[in-house]
C-alpha cells in the first residue's frame, strides 16, 4: 500500500510525500524479504530523487523573480545560464544545475545496484528491469554522468530477455540507438539502427517491411561516415571499408525490392564514388555489371530522387573520379588557323591620372588564346583509368557557356588500371566575345555525367579567311609527305621551279598578301599579279630553288672511303594574309620545305694546256657523271654529253685576265669562276658545275692565268715554233727570228735570249759554252717608228748534243744590275735537241 501511495504521489508531483511513502515501504519490504516489491519501491525512490532535483531547479527558475529596475540585472542572467545548463543532454557533472553532492550521487547508484540486484531474482522481472535500467539511463545522462550511465547501457545490452515480441525487440533496439548516439557513441547506435532494421525483415512473425528497412538503414549512415550526398565525401574516408561497401550494397537491394531502380542507381553510383579503391576486383565486374543493366532498362537523368513515405532525398552521384583526369588544356589553333594580331604604334597622349581605391584591385587578364568564329578549337585531355577492369567512354564531349557552339563527340576504350588516353576534343564557337570551356560531359555505364573544371577563357574573333594548299604536281623531283613537308630532290648547282596552287577556303575574300622567304639564298617565290583572292578561287606561288649557293663540295661529297653522301637543307615560305591591308587580325600560311642534294658532277683531274693566244687560255677537265641520269655539260667549244656513271675529258677555253698585278688566290679564284660551267639533264633541268676547291700545284699556271703585255712570233729557220721538241743538228747556224708586238711603252727594256739546260729539281745550268750566238742575245727593243713591233734576228750555234731551253723575255735594268725587272716572258720557253 505505501508503495502504491508514492507511485501516487509521485504522479500527483508531491515529491515530498512520496518520498516518505517510499522510505516507508523499503523498510516494511526489506523486513518482510519480499524483494520484487522491494526493488519496486527503491526504483520509485531513486526516480523521485532525480526528479526531485529537477523540480528545485525550475521552482527556483519559476519563483526567483527580480523586479524591473530594481537590483542588478546580471543576476537575471546567471538563472537564465542555470536554465540552458539543464536542459543539456551532455555534460560534466560541474555543469549540471543539481544541488546533489557526490556523494549524494554514489548513494543513488548504490540504490540502483540494489534494485537491480532483486530485480535478476525473479526470471519474469527481466522486463521490468529493463524499463528500470532505461530510465536510469535517461536519468543520469540528464544529469551529465556519461560514465556511470555507459555502465547501466553495457548492463541492459547483456540482459537477457526473453518472451517479448518482434515489435518490443525493434523497440528495444531502437531505444539502444538513442542512448548510445546521447552518450557520443555513434558506432554502436549505428550497429543497432542497422540490427533493427535486419530485424524488420528477417523475422517471420510480422509482415516484412522493405520500406522501415530502407529507412532505418539510411538512418543509419552518417553513424557509419556515409553520406548521401557525393559533395560531402572529399578526402579519406572514415569507417570501416568492408562494413561500408556491405550497407550500400544493402541499399540497393533494399530499392530493387522496393521497385525503385531509380535509387538503386543511385546507390551504386554513391559506391562506386566513394569505395572505387576499395573495391575487389570481382565487385567492380559485378556493380558495373548491376549498373548497366538497370541503365539500359532504365535510363535516369541527373537530377534527385524523392522516397514519397518519407521524405528522403537522394542526391544524384555523377561518377566524376571515372575516369581520372590528369590534363585539361586548352591548345591555341594550328599555325594555318591562329589568329594574329597586329600591333599599331598609335601615339596617345597619357590619360590623366585618378587616384581610385578600386585600382587596388587585381585587374583582369586578357585571356591568351584567340580562337576564330565558325573554326574548331582544340582542347587536350588526358584520362587514365582508376578501374581494375576495361573501361568504355562514349558521348565525350565539352561544356562552355556558348549554347550555340558545336562540340564534337569521342568514344574512348581504356584498358586496366593505370591505362592511360590523351583524347582530342573539338569545339565551333558561334559567338564572339569571351568563351568559358567549364568542363566536360561523358557516359560510362549509361550513367550521363557532367563534370566540372576550372574555367578555362578564350577570346573569339570574328571570322577570318583561311587559305590552304590547294595542289602541288608531284613527279620524281617533288613528293610531299602526310606533314605536308614538300621534299625536293634535285641534283648538286641545280636550279628547280614549281607551283603550288593555293585555295581560298573561307567565305571573306583575301584583299592582303605578302609572300617571305626563310632563305632568299635558297628560295625565292612570287606571286604574279595579285590583287584580290575572292571565296573558293585559287592562285599559283611559283617557287625557285637554287642550290649554287648551297654547292656541294668535293670534301663534303667524298666522306671516309670513296663514301658518297647527300645533304639535306630545309626552308619555307611564308604567306600572311588578311581581309585588308589594316586589319586588325591576320593568318600565316607556312610552306615547308625539305632539299636533298645529290651530288651530279666531280671533278676527277684537269691540266691547263699551253696558251692559245695572248688572250685565251685552255684547260682539259676530266668529269665523273656520279648521278644516276645522263647530263650535258656546256663548254666553250659547245655541248659534251656526259654519260652515268662516266668520266669524260672535255675541254674549255676561257678569256685570261690582264690583271697583271692579281695575287695567287684571287687568281685560283678567278679559275675556278672561269670553269664554273652549265649542264642540263632531262626534263628541261639545269645546273651549274661549281668547283672552288681547285688545287693548283704548278706555279707555272698562275703565270697561263695571266694576259702577257705582249705578244710573241717566234720562229727557227723560218718554221713557227711549237711546244713540241725541235730537231736541231750541231755545228749548224740555226736562224732564230723574234717578233715582239702589243704594249711596247716600258723605257729602258731589253730583249734577252739564254738558253739552258734543265737538271735535278729544275734547276738551271749555264750553257753559254755550248750554245754560241752569231749576232746579239740581249738588245735594247726600240720600236720603229710607226710601228707596234720590234723585230730581232740572230743565229745560234750548238756545239754538243743535248736538250737545251731557250729562255726569251723582256727586262730592265732595277737598282742598278742588269735586267732584274722581268716584264714579260715568252711561255712556253723552246725546247731543242741538238744531235
């Protein structure tokens, strides 16, 4: 009875009374050892003595009023401070509003051992010490005794009970969950959220419900660092891999049983996003597998799901980490295609200076690539594969902000892991102005992304006209290569013409055009009157390549062993273009060009012949034709065919220079400019033989090279000498007659006759002794009057056999000694054989 009185009072909010009711009926109870009855009315003790704190607490609140305007106002807000502190569910004991002492606690935790203790005497109170221990709980957390309440938690979960339903389980569940999220324990409230939910459809007793399932489950998975929102899963990812990857693929059962495949997609985008890297081998296979079928059957568009019963929404998970992007660049137009712009020097005055505080701001940067309206721009990626399995991407394509633009769709295979793809994608602006490239959209497993970039801004312009290679007639000299590198072969000193016919591609007719060599050495082009080049016509650049600048020489042809080698020289052409002469933006069209040289003709060995004249001069040259066609070299004396693979002896005349005062390089260059000779070949080619390296290794050419000042007659017994040797008789006069004609003006000039014999090394020997002369060898030369010539007659007579030279020039006297100025000298000096 006195137990039933506090229950009474208790509910009446008599706290006092029931207190001393319940006193009382503890100690009729504890004498009558009636234990069930006892725990009863320590329970109701032990509630009155947390509510009793509770209720001092708010009558102090209710009743401690403080008049306005009088006393001080900070103490009004130290009640309103108690008041917030005891309503926290969390806590520290010196929070807490409780008059209780310590001490006053530990007795309270003593009764409610106590009870608990007489409670687990009776196999039937399992029940009601299970609604004990839960109030205890609910009590002391109240109060901010997280210890001592985890201790009575870890208590009711290893209680047994037994005889309860399916529906008092679920609620018993359910209240753990709640006790341990109060107390900080998410784990654990997160692993009975997840058993009562298993528990609404693995029993049998009560209809199973997919839906309290789902709902509970998706409770349930921010206590396991589970988000369904894809935004808030940045980084490393807490929990426990395993247990994660097992929940969402319960969520996906869980809406296939429900017949909501849009959530299952969902779903399993969110573990794909989230637990890639976690993921076996065989798991990837069978969700991408799961992914595809329910896409095909079900197509889904970006947007979130809603769970009519409840309310839940499911974002939508675009698969942005699949695959990885490592490079978003966007490439300026090909060289044919970029814009330029051109840089007018306008002098303006300065502006005026205005101090502003918004001139602190950074100013904005004029983006760096321009692009051209109704032309493609370019845009590399660069994707790899995070997947252990084969990916396929279709429908690649960019997002900008230009609703007109047309972008280009690629289809990409990707490999196993670690595969990687540099893809191409293409985009046609339409408006002018500033483009902005925010990313790129793709479908793999029929799932429909969009995935954002940094911005990436080009500049549009307005359209420009565009020319282009429109032909070029290959044949043996001409090929082009799939660069569109135009590769010239042709022979050593060749001179080459072509034309490359140009196409107007555009719709804006070309009114400026200028065309530039890299090399006007090399290559020379012009265009023939040109003044405008309207749409879709056409133009002919005539192009010349002369390689005599370019000689190959013979030390460069002859490598090593007889090793014939070629030599490659590249240039191009250059043409910019514009709509008009002072347009603001222009294009260039670059012509590349690759040379090969071949070598043609060589110039084996060569001998200067004896003079033909005082004015001409002859040389033999032995030429290897070392190319693989016959050509025709041009001389003096006409043309001579030169054979392949051949070497032919030609010979050429040439004017000798009166450059009497020449030293020996300028005459071996002069020589070698005298023997540059012109050849042709087949197919209306022509070259130039150039040989600069000539090595002269008799002196005695230098003197061929040059124009005497006179001229000489020379006869013996009235025969013309010749360069061959004389037959002469000893002891017998020999008439010798000397006509010297041309520049006769030198004063002092004396015509001497020595002969000599040549010996070892070439010297001279003196033979005054066996050459005797009748009349004078050395006599002053003294024109007739009226006349250009001098004439002299004397008679020599050789005593003993022998070759002899007959040495005959013009000197003067210098300083003194006798004819030591040598003017003129007869070359090639007579030759006698005296038997």
């Amino acid at each position: 009875m006195r137990k039933n009185l506090g229950d009474v009072c208790l509910q009446l909010n008599l706290r006092s009374d029931a207190i001393s009711h319940y006193k009382t009926a503890v100690d009729l109870l504890r004498s009558a050892n009636d234990f069930l009855w006892l725990a009863g009315a320590i329970e109701g003790l032990c509630v009155t003595s947390m509510l009793g704190v509770e209720c001092d607490v708010e009558s102090t609140t209710s009743f401690n009023r403080i008049p306005s305007f009088q006393g001080n106002p900070s103490k009004a807000l130290n009640v309103a401070n108690i008041k917030l502190k005891g309503n926290r569910l969390l806590g520290t004991p010196n929070d807490m509003p409780s008059k209780q002492k310590p001490e006053q606690i530990d007795d309270l935790l003593d009764k409610y051992q106590e009870l608990f203790t007489h409670y687990r005497k009776f196999s039937g109170a399992n029940i009601i010490e299970t609604e004990a221990t839960v109030k205890a709980c609910r009590g002391l957390i109240h109060r901010g005794f997280r210890t001592e309440s985890l201790e009575f938690l870890h208590g009711l979960v290893t209680l047994a009970v037994v005889a309860i339903d399916e529906t008092d389980k679920l609620q018993r569940y359910a209240t753990l969950c709640d006790l341990y999220t109060q107390l900080g324990y998410h784990r654990k409230a997160a692993f009975f959220k997840r058993v009562s939910a298993i528990q609404c459809i693995s029993t049998k007793t009560i209809p199973t419900s997919w839906l309290t399932f789902y709902q509970l489950v998706t409770e349930s998975l921010e206590l396991y660092h589970i988000y369904l929102d894809w935004t808030m899963c940045v980084g490393e990812i807490n929990g426990s891999p395993s247990l994660q990857i097992k929940i969402l693929k319960e969520l996906v059962h869980a809406a296939r049983k429900l017949n909501r495949q849009d959530l299952a997609i969902r779903h399993l985008c969110l573990l794909l996003h989230t637990q890639l890297s976690r993921l076996s081998v065989q798991e990837q296979i069978d969700i991408t597998k799961h992914l595809c079928e329910l896409t095909d059957k079900y197509p889904q568009k970006p947007v979130p799901a809603a769970v009519d019963t409840t309310g839940l929404i499911v974002p939508w998970v675009p698969l942005i980490n699949i695959p990885k992007l490592k490079l978003f660049r966007v490439e300026s137009a090909d060289s044919t295609r970029l814009p330029r712009q051109r840089h007018f020097n306008h002098q303006t005055e300065a502006p005026l200076f205005i101090y502003s505080p918004m001139q602190l701001l950074k100013p904005t940067q004029t983006p760096s690539i321009l692009w051209s309206a109704d032309c493609w721009g370019d845009v590399t990626m660069e994707i790899s594969n995070p997947l252990s399995i084969p990916l396929m991407i279709s429908n690649l394509q960019l997002m900008c902000n230009d609703a007109d633009a047309e972008c280009s769709s690629q289809s990409v295979q990707l490999d196993c892991e670690g595969s990687k793809e540099r893809v191409l994608l293409r985009i046609k602006p339409r408006r002018l102005g500033e483009l902005a490239i925010t990313g790129y959209k793709l479908t793999i497993f029929g799932i429909h992304n969009s995935v954002r970039h940094s911005s990436k801004i080009v500049r549009v312009i307005k359209e420009l006209p565009y020319l282009v290679i429109d032909n070029i007639e290959e044949n043996s000299h001409i090929q082009v290569d799939r660069t569109g590198m135009i590769r010239v072969t042709v022979l050593n000193g060749q001179c080459f013409n072509f034309i490359v016919k140009l196409l107007n591609q555009s719709h804006i007719n070309i009114g400026s055009l200028a065309v530039e060599s890299s090399d006007p050495n090399l290559i020379n082009c012009r265009v023939n009157e040109f003044s405008e080049l309207t749409s879709k016509s056409k133009l002919d650049l005539l192009i010349a390549v002369d390689t005599t600048n370019h000689y190959l020489t013979l030390t460069e042809i002859m490598k090593g062993e007889n090793e014939q080698i070629n030599r490659i020289l590249n240039g191009s052409v250059k043409l910019v273009y514009s709509e008009l002469n002072n347009s603001e933006y222009y294009r260039e069209l670059s012509i590349n060009i690759s040379i090969k040289i071949q070598p043609s003709l060589l110039l084996v060995d060569w001998r200067m012949k004896p003079r033909i004249n005082r004015f001409l001069a002859e040389v033999e040259l032995n030429i290897n034709n070392v190319s693989e066609t016959q050509l025709e070299v041009v001389t003096a004396y006409g043309s001579v065919p030169l054979p392949s693979k051949e070497i032919t002896r030609i010979a050429h005349k040439f004017s000798r220079t009166e450059k009497h005062t020449s030293t020996k390089t300028q005459l071996r260059a002069y020589l070698a400019n005298c023997l540059r000779l012109n050849w042709r070949g087949s197919n209306d080619s022509q070259g130039v033989c150039i040989w600069d390296e000539l090595q002269v290794k008799d002196d005695s050419i230098y003197k061929v090279l040059v124009a005497e000042r006179v001229s000489w007659e020379i006869q013996l017994n009235n025969t013309t000498v010749s360069t061959e040797l004389i037959q002469v008789a000893i002891c017998q006069p020999i008439s010798l007659d000397v006509v010297i004609g041309g520049d006769l003006s030198q004063s002092d000039c004396w015509l001497i006759i020595s002969p000599y014999q040549s010996i070892l090394h070439g010297e001279k020997r003196n033979v005054d002794r066996n050459v005797l002369f009748i009349g004078s060898s050395s006599v002053p030369v003294v024109p007739d009057n009226g006349k250009t010539q001098f004439c002299h007659h004397c008679q020599l007579l050789v005593v003993s056999t022998g070759i002899y030279h007959i040495e005959i020039y013009l000197a003067k006297p210098k300083n003194g000694e006798m004819f030591q100025d040598i003017i003129a000298t007869l070359n090639p000096s007579i030759r006698i054989s005296a038997n």
